[in-house]
C-alpha cells in the first residue's frame, strides 16, 4: 500500500489574516518550483483565515489543501461561537482536526464529543484529522498504547468503513506538544503502529493500510526524516515549527 504522506500545519491560535496570506503565499512559492506531489501539504488556520486561504489556493489552483482546527457536532443553530461543518464545506475545507488535545485540555471535549464532529465532518465531505495521545503521567506508567486506542476506539464509535477508511489519525502525545521534547521514532512508531493495529480490529487489515497515521509533537526540519522513516508513520502534524514558512517548506521537502 502506498500511503501518500501528509504534512499538516498546525497553526492553533497564531497569525493574524494578513500575515496568513503571506504565509500562503511563500508556501505556495516555495514549492511550486518543485513537483512535491508525493507529499500532501496542508495548513489548518484559524477559522477567521479561511476565506483568504480560499482564495489564494483555489485562485492559484495551488496544491496547498486546508482546514479548520475545529468543527461544531451541531450543523446549525444557536450555537454562540461555533462553526459548523456545513460552514466549513462551503468554504471548500478538505481537513478538520477534532479532539486536538489543547480543545480536550482547555475545552473539556469528551472523546463522545469527539465523535459527534468526527461524524459531522463525515456527514459535511471534510475529512476529519482525529487526534489522540496520552500525557505525561500516563506515558510514566507505561499505559500509552491503552490509554491511546481507547481515545481512538471512543472517537470511531459507529463510524462505518467507508467514512474510517478516509479518516487522518494523528498521535499526538501530550508531553512531546510545544515542549521541544520530540519522543524518539521508536516511541511514535510503537503508538502508530498500535493504532494501524487497531483499525485492523475495528475494520479490517485492508482499511488500516490505507489510512494515514500522523505524528504530532515537537517536529521540526531536523528531526521530522527519522520520524518519517518509522513504518507506521505517515506525516506529521506540525504546530510552532509551521509557523514559519521556510522551516516548514523543509519538513514538507523531507525526502530532499
Ligand atoms: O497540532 C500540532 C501539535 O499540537 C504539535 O505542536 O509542533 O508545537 O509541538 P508543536
């Protein structure tokens, strides 16, 4: 099976709608001088930068796909605050992350909540980037692989094949996110390759070879090669190092 790898820019809570569009467009001029179809580049900005992003990537008819870092379980309604699946289809999103672990942390999401956007996103046509990972006491006492594919077993409850079969995980380990401390290959291949495991169980082993299995924490243009080396690993979701352009053109050119 060949999974095309799928580098993803994290931008969470940064750039201003300006300094998006000029990021975009030094995305966009740096790689197209160079046929990069072997990797998907994706960024996820905030909601407030769609629009612009739209109209720079279905413009320029670039390769840069986007998404949303969120999405409501609701498609519409009094909702304060919220943006909803339908929304987001409209503006031509291809991704959506759910169950990001700041949003589990600091918005109390539930992995029943996480489910209900994982099938709004499905219901709207956006690919949901379900996102896992365990923390530091649970990665202390060993219990990273249980802890972890019970987060993906709750956010894929009735998910049917043919929606999980399209479905971005992204194993995130808390501990490794914004802190500089990357975890070792071996560490987010051990998760990955659970994960693909575990897919195989709910589904079958046909499914789990086709889904892609990002890692997230910490990546950056020095370390992402040998994470990428790893089996079960099949991109990267990148937060602070996505920030600036140049270095994440060189996460994206990983194979250079
Ligand atoms: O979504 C991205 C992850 O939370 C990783 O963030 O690259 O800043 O550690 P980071």
């Amino acid at each position: 099976t060949t999974r095309i790898p799928l580098m993803a820019g994290n931008w969470k809570m940064n750039l201003n709608h300006l300094e998006a569009i000029a990021h975009v467009q030094k995305l966009a001029f740096a790689l197209a001088d160079k046929d990069y179809d072997a990797v998907e580049v994706a960024v996820l900005p905030p909601f407030v930068d769609l629009r612009s992003v739209q109209t720079l990537v279905d413009g320029d008819k670039l390769k840069i796909k986007y998404g949303a870092q969120d999405i409501s379980a609701q498609d519409s309604g009094a909702y304060t605050g919220e943006i909803s699946g339908p929304m987001l289809s409209k503006l031509k999103c291809t991704y959506v992350a759910v169950g990001h672990s700041e949003r589990r942390q600091y918005h109390a999401e539930s992995d029943e909540l996480c489910n209900a956007k994982v099938k709004a996103a499905f219901k709207h046509g956006l690919t949901p980037i379900l996102c896992v990972g365990e923390g530091l006491d649970i990665r202390k006492a060993g219990d990273q692989v249980s802890y972890t594919l019970n987060q993906l077993d709750g956010g894929l409850k009735d998910v049917p094949a043919e929606q999980a079969e399209s479905i971005v995980i992204a194993y995130e380990p808390v501990w490794a996110i914004g802190t500089g401390e990357v975890a070792t290959p071996e560490d987010a291949q051990e998760v990955c390759g659970a994960i693909r495991g575990r897919l195989a169980e709910l589904y079958s082993q046909e499914l789990a070879d086709k889904v892609r299995i990002q890692y997230g924490g910490s990546v950056k243009a020095s370390n992402v090669a040998a994470i990428m080396a790893q089996p079960d690993v099949d991109g990267a979701l990148v937060g602070g190092a996505a920030l600036d352009a140049d270095e994440f053109v060189k996460i994206v050119r990983f194979r250079d």
